[in-house]
C-alpha cells in the first residue's frame, strides 16, 4: 500500500536508475504522489508515466540561489520540496543531501526507496535490485550494498 503521508519529489539521478533497471514502477508502488520539476524531466529526456506529476517551482529566485550551490535540476527538486508541507526528496548526490540537511528537509536515497520496498514488502529481497544496480554505470561504495544487504536481513 503507498505510504499516503508524503509527496515525493524525485531527481534524475533516482529516475535515470530506476528506468535503467526496470524498476521505475516501485515510486507508484511506495507513494500515493510522485512529483517532480520541469528541469527534472527534461533532464531526464525520456517521457515520464503519466502517473508523476510534472511541476514549475514557484520561487524561481530562490531556485537560482540553490543553483550556486548544486546543479539545476537538484537546485529545482529543493526549491520544490520546500514549496511543498511534508514532502520527501529522492537525492543520490552527497552535496545536495547535506544542502537539504542544512535547509531541514527530508530525504532519502534510490537505495534507501529500495530498502523502503522490502520493509512494505512490495519486493521479497533488494539483493536482485542490487544486483542490477551493480550492472549499470551507477557507482555506490561496496560498503554502501553491504550496509543496505545488513539492513534488510540479506546478508
């Protein structure tokens, strides 16, 4: 059942991965509203399911300060995170997770939606998903896996 408390505003970087292995369907599964920004989806370059919603941030100014910061399409999902009461950001990038930290929004990782699947119990086991991850030219450390293998009782 999709956890009903929270829009999730995804990033390329959780879309491009997700479609590379098949698995995009596990947004619609986790959430009841999947969002995201027009850079976003253009940077994307595919058409994304009718199911995500294709948003314009409000505050374009502060957008572009974010921008100093973080590339545009993430500087886009922030602006937008903020704009949005209880929402939740899928953000793989290091820098722009500590930028949402310090602003106080909430985050996670593709990695992190994945562990969230097996604890709905939307997939039986992250290992075949690791494993496809592990296929693509997506990079995350081998302490990164084994912790996620840890965390699910896979290892």
């Amino acid at each position: 059942m999709p956890l009903p408390s929270r829009v999730v505003i995804a990033d390329t970087s959780c879309f491009i991965l997700l479609d590379k292995i098949g698995e995009l369907i596990l947004l619609r599964h986790l959430f009841i509203q999947v969002v995201t920004t027009t850079v976003i989806a253009s940077e994307f370059g595919s058409v994304l399911p009718d199911w995500i919603s294709i948003e314009e941030v409000t505050n374009t100014k502060y957008q572009r300060l974010l921008e100093l910061e973080v590339d545009k399409g993430e500087a886009s999902a922030i602006a937008l995170g903020s704009e949005k009461e209880n929402s939740l950001l899928i953000l793989d990038d290091l820098q722009t997770r500590n930028l949402a930290q310090r602003l106080g929004l909430s985050f996670t990782g593709t990695l992190g939606l994945i562990a969230k699947a097996k604890q709905e119990g939307i997939i039986p086991s992250v290992k075949p998903i690791v494993q496809k991850i592990r296929e693509t030219n997506f990079r995350f450390s081998e302490e990164v896996f084994t912790n996620m293998l840890k965390a699910a009782g896979e290892l």
